[in-house]
C-alpha cells in the first residue's frame, strides 16, 4: 500500500482573496479511502480549503494533486456537493434533471443524457430516499431535501473522491444517519470521502480521519490517533473538552 | 394577402423565434438588461459597418456589429469586477457611450450615409420586401429574410448542440466548471449568438424593440412552466404569435409593425401574468382560498376523530371550540358534507365511514411527514373542492 499515489496531495497552499492569506502553507495527504472530516471554526477557510483543491480558486502559491496529477487533469474523478447550493433554485428544471446533471461530466461535450443516465438518476434518489420528489421544480423543496437532492447528484458522478461541504448543515437526524450510512458504503467500495463537518461529539463515530484546520493545518490523521483535546485546543483557541470515547 | 404582407409577417415570425432562443437564456441568467446593452451599443458598429460595406445586410456589417456588442459585455464585467459599482451601473455606463458615439458618427456623415437614427432605432418591417435578394438574375427573396434565416438557422444548430451545456452553465456554473464545461466559452458564446441575432434583427424590428422580443416571449413562458425545454418552445410560440397579431394590429390601427408586435408582447405577458394556471395572480388567490378552506376542514375531521363526546361535537360547540367565525364553520361544514365525509343528527356532527377512513389516512401522511400525499388523497375522496 505503501507505493499507492495519495487520493489528495497538497504542498505548501497558501491562499488569499485579497491580501490577508486566508490558508496559510498548508501541507496535507489524504490517502485514497479514507472518510475524513475537516473540522475548524467558522472562517478558517474548510471551504476554501475544498475550492482550492477544485481549482474554483486559485491560490497564490502551492500545489494541489489529484492522484498525483493536477485537478484539471482528473476532473471526472471528483465531486463536489458544495456548502450552500449557490444555484438558481427557480430555475424551470426538477429533482431528477438536477441529479442527471451529475452524469454530464462523463458524457462530455455535445452528446446527450439517455435511458441510462435516467436509471442512474433514479437509483440515486432512491438512495437518498428522494423519489417521490423526483418531478418537483426544486425551489418546492426543503433546506434538507435540496442538500439531499445535491447528494444524489454527487453520487450519480460515480466519482473516486467526494467533496462534500457541511452535507449535513439543515437536515434532520434520520437523514443524516441515513447520508452517514451512504458515505461508510461509498468508502466500502473504495472511495475517498473528504466532508466538511462542525459537529465534534459524532467525529469519532462517523468518520476514520480527520484534519484540524484553522488557516494553518493543525494536524491531519487517523481519528482514534489525533482527535484528541490537545489538537482541539489548537484548532479552536480555546481549551476543549470533548468528551472522545472510543 | 399579398405576397408582401406573407413575407413580412415571415420575417417577423424569424425574427422572433431568433430572439426568443437565446433570450430564453438570458432571462433564466438575470441578464435580460444586458440584451438592452447591446442593442444600443451595437450603432457604432453598424455605423462603421455601413462605411465600408454601405450595405446594411452584408455579413461582414453584421460581424462587426456584432463585436461592438461583444465588446460591450465584456467592457460591462470589467468594470463591474473592479467591485465600485454593480451590473445595472456598469451597463448604464457603457452602453449610451458607444451609442452616442454611434449617433455622432451619423450626424457626422448625414450626407453620405443614407441610414437615419429613427430607422435603426424603431426599424420598417414594412419595407423589408423591397430589398430583395437577386442571384444570377433571379429573385429569392427579401434580403433580410435570408440574414435572420441564417441566424436562426445557426442558433439553433448551436441550440441542439449545446442544449445540456447551457442547461448546466446556467444553472449551476460551479458544476459545470468542475465538469470540464467552461462557463466563460459558453457565457460568451450565447452573448455572441445574442449580438449576432440584435444586429440581424434591428434592421427588421429596430434596435429598441429588438428588446422587447428577446425578453418578453421568454418571460411570459417562465410564467408557465417547470420545464426548460417547454419554456423554450413556449418563447418561440409567443414570439410567432406577437409576430403575426401584430402584423394585423398595425393593419388595422395603420401603425408601426413593430411597435404593434411588442404591444402585443406586453398584452400577452398581462394576460399570463394575470391569468397563468399555476402561479397567475387570480389562481394564486383562488388556489390560496381553496387550501384555507381544506385545510380547516381536515382540521374539523380530525377535531370530529378526536372527541367521541357528543358534547365536543355539537354543532354550536364547534364554532365556539375551533373559534371559527360563522360563515367559515357553514362552508365547512357544507363542504365535509357535500363530500359525504360526516352526518348530522340532533345537531352533533359525526363522522361517516369514508370521512372516518379519510382522517385516519390523512393523518397517518401527517405524522409520516408525507403531507405530499394529502393532495393526492383528497383527490380521491373530494367529490367537490373548496
Ligand atoms: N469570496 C471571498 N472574498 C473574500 N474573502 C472571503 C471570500 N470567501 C471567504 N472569505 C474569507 O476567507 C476566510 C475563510 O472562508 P471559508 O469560507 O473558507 O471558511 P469556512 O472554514 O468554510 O467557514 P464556515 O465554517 O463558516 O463555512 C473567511 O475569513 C472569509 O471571510
Ligand atoms: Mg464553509
């Protein structure tokens, strides 16, 4: 395993929007596999951490790898659920069209969804537990239903890594067991799950990895090694006390 | 009819499935100003078009004409990504530059271009038969009937080739970026499809009405429908339809065509607006009202479920209980009913058999949090609606 290429290579990324770096050198390897949760305070820059990596932004010095190549590279081997859909949500198109839509990236230029992309759709609302919403225009549904709907369309991306920003920000107990449920089978079948998550008690039970970012990474590796008080302290300022048993 | 008065009306129909395409788009991209932009912004171009072709339907007046309207959108971002100003500021900054450099140019040269500002602004459908397109001696038509032909044509080549990667960019860029579709190729591509189709079509409805064209098909089909590819078809329908109508309401009224094809644009828009099945301001109000009553009335079945007392459901109770006015207990009561969902005796209401069934499943959907399923359920058990 030892000679496998990381899923995500980062060196040396620093970031800015406008002079104040708001990633600052940051080194980080995520192992193909893993499910890992970046955590952080509110502004200490998970989301750009997740943009860079997409190229959305480009940073201002650094390097990201995507199996060893750069991203634009391996475009279709990553998806991206992103914090806050910053969609048109009147747009005239419904739950399934906006999951096929996941399907585009292999289809490539000029050449149109089928039968099969529509089965694909299908089953991933199905997993979701969606389906019966499939013919709703999408600002008809819930906070939670649409960051469901978002999901979906990640998954029909049939992608090797997923990046998911906070999937569980608005949706209700049930659901978040059930998308928990969804990524640990993802990672079964190998893929690299990296998800945004502020919620520091379910760490332990949800996920294998985790980094500690704030501007600068803290610390990133497997859960039952470094979450501990020690880098929580570090990550958010103040000193932590979670309770972590495990 | 004429064979002019059939070619016009041609023409006008072209016209506007050529503009209701890409304007189509750019409602659905909040950009519907920016096609304002570019239709004033194009004259300088066409200008200088016209001084070195002196054809007004040559293509290479079109290109160039068309590239000032490029221009235009890019001079518009520029100024908006410097962050002191927003999208409508910059517009209203760029364009009436380049169309006061496009009305000097022809004051400048009154005399030796033959191309006056009212006909560039308002165009003449009505002349648009006499300039005839003449190969090897032989007559084929209107000259502008083939430019905005070939437009349309390219359009929708474009259209059918393109339609999931304009779907996709429009809306949700973020994605289509991650995808491998540029948002930048296809942003300007259809502001090119945008320019091209304004510069082909001032000449027939003029460079301000082109506006109404690009716009108002596109939004009233919003009005409409879920779906993209019906709004499409819808734009394109009420386009042809304004094109014809207001053919025959400048015949009548002896009126520009032009100016009757946009009025009846903007009739159109305020009979949908009004009038629409689903989110028109009259079955809005009408769907709103229907709710409210049937949802007090699932309110008084599962009150009725509740309370086996008969005192809980004497009739006098009732409107004091669920503190209704006496109007709204009457209709509902009518109502549940009408529906055979309770009985009356001695002045306590109870429920019936399919009343009793109709609550209980409606309040199994209720506490499963599928309240999708009330609608369908109601149309199962409702012979009348609220
Ligand atoms: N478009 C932008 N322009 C300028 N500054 C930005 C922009 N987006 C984010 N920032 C700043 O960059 C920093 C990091 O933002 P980021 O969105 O990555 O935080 P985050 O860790 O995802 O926070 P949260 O937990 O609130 O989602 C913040 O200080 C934010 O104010
Ligand atoms: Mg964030």
């Amino acid at each position: 395993m030892k000679d496998r290429l990381p899923a995500i290579r980062i060196d040396d990324l620093t970031v800015a929007y406008d002079y104040k770096p708001v990633l600052w050198d940051i080194d980080l390897i995520i192992p193909e596999g893993v499910l890992m949760a970046i955590v952080g305070p509110n502004g200490a820059g998970k989301s750009t951490l997740i943009k860079s990596i997409l190229g959305i932004i480009k940073p201002i010095a650094g390097s990201v790898q995507v199996f060893g190549q750069p991203y634009k590279k391996q475009v279709d081997k990553v998806a991206y659920v992103p914090q806050k859909g910053s969609v048109d949500w009147d747009f005239p198109t419904t739950a399934l069209d906006v999951v096929m839509m996941g399907t585009y990236g292999s289809l490539g230029w000029i050449k149109r969804p089928g039968q099969k992309e529509k089965k694909l759709a299908l089953e991933a609302l199905e997993k979701v537990g969606m389906l019966e919403f499939k013919n709703r225009q999408i600002s008809q549904l819930s906070g939670g239903q649409q960051q469901r709907i978002f999901l979906a369309r990640a998954l029909v991306q049939n992608a090797a890594i997923y990046l998911m920003d906070e999937p569980f920000q608005g949706v209700d107990a049930t659901t978040e067991k059930a998308i928990i449920n969804i990524l640990k089978e993802l990672r079964k079948a190998g893929k690299t799950l990296i998800v945004v998550h502020h919620d520091l008690q379910t760490v332990p039970e949800y996920f294998d990895w985790v980094t500690f970012l704030n501007v600068k990474g803290i610390a990133s590796g497997p859960v039952k090694d470094i979450f501990n008080d020690d880098n929580l302290t570090k990550t958010y300022g103040i000193n932590y006390k979670v309770a972590v048993n495990q | 009819m004429t064979s002019a008065q059939l070619e016009i009306q041609l023409i006008g129909a072209i016209v506007a499935i050529a503009c209701a395409i890409p304007g189509t788009f750019l409602v659905l991209r909040k950009m519907a100003m920016i096609s304002d932009a570019i239709s004033h912004s194009i004259l300088p171009g066409i200008v200088l078009g016209f001084f070195i072709t002196q054809d007004l339907n040559s293509p290479l007046l079109i290109l160039l004409a068309a590239l000032t309207g490029v221009i235009t959108v890019i001079l518009v971002e520029f100024i908006q990504k410097t962050g002191l100003v927003k999208e409508d500021t910059a517009i209203g900054l760029v364009f009436p530059a380049l169309f006061s450099i496009g009305v000097i140019l022809i004051a400048k040269n009154a005399n030796d271009v033959h191309l006056d500002i009212d006909a560039v602004l308002l165009g003449e459908l009505a002349f648009a038969p006499f300039d005839r397109l003449v190969v090897d001696g032989m007559d084929i038509g209107p000259k502008s009937l083939w430019v905005i032909g070939s437009i349309l044509l390219i359009t929708l080549t474009l259209l059918l080739l393109f339609f999931k990667e304009l779907k996709l960019s429009t809306f949700d860029k973020g994605l289509a970026a991650t995808l491998g579709f540029s948002p930048a190729i296809l942003h300007y591509g259809l502001m090119t499809i945008s320019s091209v189709t304004v510069v082909g079509a001032f000449d027939a409805v003029g460079a301000v009405l082109v506006v109404a064209l690009i716009i108002a098909p596109a939004a009233t089909a919003y009005l409409l429908t879920d779906n993209l590819k019906h709004m499409l078809f819808l734009s394109c329908c009420f386009g042809i339809f304004a094109a014809i109508a207001g053919y025959w309401l400048a015949n009548v009224l002896d009126a520009s065509i032009a100016g009757s094809m946009s009025t009846v644009l903007g009739i159109v828009f305020l009979l949908v607006y009004l009038f629409a099945p689903k989110q028109g301001v009259f079955s809005v109000f009408f769907k709103e009202r229907q709710q409210r009553k049937e949802v007090s009335l699932l309110v008084f079945l599962l009150h009725l479920q509740n309370h086996q007392e008969a005192e809980e459901r004497h009739v006098n109770h009732l409107r004091e209980h669920i503190n209704w006015q006496k109007v709204q207990a009457k209709t509902v009561l009518e109502l549940a009913s009408k529906n055979n969902l309770i009985y009356i005796s001695d002045n306590i209401v109870s429920l019936t058999d399919k009343g009793q069934e109709f609550t209980d499943e409606a309040l199994l959907y209720i506490t499963t949090n599928k309240v999708t399923a009330i609608e369908e359920l109601k149309e199962r058990f409702f012979l009348f609606r609220g």
